[in-house]
C-alpha cells in the first residue's frame, strides 16, 4: 500500500477545507463529503455494480439519498445504512435506515440478513477511530464479494494528524492492520480525487 500524499495535495485539502467544501447537501440533505469523493463514489459503484449499498454512518441521510438517486444507472436494488443516533433522514423507497451500534452483534446480522448474499458494496463513514474501523472491517468485509468495493472514509484524519487521531489513530491505521490479513482488497485504479478525504480508501475486491 503506497502511503505518501505529496505535500500540494494536502494543502489542495486544507484549503478545501477552510473553505468548508465537506459540508454539501443533497435534495436539501445535509451531506458530509468532498464533491470530487462524491463523483469518485458514484464512479467506483457504476464499476462494481453492486445490488446493496451498506454505508455504516448516515448521519443526516444526504449520502444514502444521493446514492439511492443513482439507483437505475447502477442496476441498485438497496440502501442499508445504519447510524447510532436516531434522528430524523429522509423517507425514499430503497433505503433501509437502522438505528444502533455498527459494532454491536445484532447489527451486524441485521445488515447481514437484509443484505442476504447480494452482490454488496461497503462504506464506512462511521466512527474513524481505528480501534472502529477495524472493528467495522472484520465485522462486514465479507458482505463484499469479488468486484465489489469497500470505500473507507476520512483517513484524511491520519493524512493530515488530526489532533483528536494523533494517539489513536484513524481510518488509515485501522487499514494498515487488515489489509496484510486481507490482500485480495486492493486500490481501485483511476478513482481517488486529487483532492480528498479520503486517501487510500477506494478499495476493490480482486
Ligand atoms: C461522518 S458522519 C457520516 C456522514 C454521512 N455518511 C455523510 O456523508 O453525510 C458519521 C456518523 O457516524 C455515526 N456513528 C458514530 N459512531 C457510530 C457507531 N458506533 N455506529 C453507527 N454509527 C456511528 C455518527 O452518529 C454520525 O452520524
């Protein structure tokens, strides 16, 4: 796994940041991502074509409702996104809203069993704390079957040493760890922006 981010790219982020480019809506929803991680979403799902999405942190719902508008030119059948806080998201006909722990057992077979052996893609934009999103990889990485994609969110928290991640770690630490004990996850070619949260997260299973 390559590892170095030049130093242009992470001023590029910085400056988006500042900017607050990360703070979009969609259809009126709040949504919590880069516009270019939006398009290399969508590019990487039209690759895969899975039949479930499964997105482990759905905050307000404007991703699920993104993702869920792109539902023809996918061939996408459902949106299963689970948060631990229950607040109000939109109502749309493909997303399934859960309510719970993504680490707590009966999530997992909640998601397992609704995903039902469908071809899947995996998002995690949870909780980034790497100690969470290995906790996240083990439970679900299996939900992702050959072609699919796991995209791991906002290890941007490592790239750029969030203050918050600097003990702990991030997303990226929490890679690092799976993915020797995974090696038929592999970088996507030709997706991740220049600019984005989420370096080294577009994943694809070989
Ligand atoms: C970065 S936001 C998700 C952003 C959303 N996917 C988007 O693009 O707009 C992270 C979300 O993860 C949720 N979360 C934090 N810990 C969690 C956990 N253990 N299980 C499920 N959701 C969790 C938070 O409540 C929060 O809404």
């Amino acid at each position: 796994m390559k590892q170095k981010v030049s130093w242009g790219r992470k001023l590029e982020l910085k400056f988006a940041l500042k900017r607050k480019e990360d703070f979009q809506e969609f259809a009126g929803i709040s949504l919590r991502k880069l516009p270019g991680d939006c398009l290399a979403i969508m590019k990487l799902l039209h690759r895969c074509r899975p039949r479930v999405v499964v997105e482990l942190g759905s905050a307000l719902g404007g991703s699920s409702l993104m993702i869920a508008s792109w539902a023809e030119h996918l061939g996408l059948e459902e949106i299963v996104s689970v948060d631990i806080q229950d607040v109000p998201r939109p109502s749309h006909p493909l997303i399934k809203f859960i309510v719970g722990d993504s680490s707590s057992p009966d999530i997992v077979q909640k998601v397992h069993d609704l995903v039902a052996g469908r071809p899947c893609s995996l998002i995690l934009d949870s909780n980034h704390l790497a100690t969470h999103v290995l906790q996240e990889l083990e439970l679900y990485h299996d939900l992702v079957g050959k072609g699919q994609a796991l995209i791991v969110e906002d290890t941007l928290v490592d790239v750029l040493n969030f203050k918050k991640f600097r003990g702990a770690g991030g997303p990226l630490r929490a890679l690092k760890e799976f993915l020797p004990r995974h090696p038929d996850f592999v970088g996507a070619e030709g997706i991740e922006p220049y600019v984005t949260t989420n370096f080294f997260g577009y994943l694809i299973r070989k």
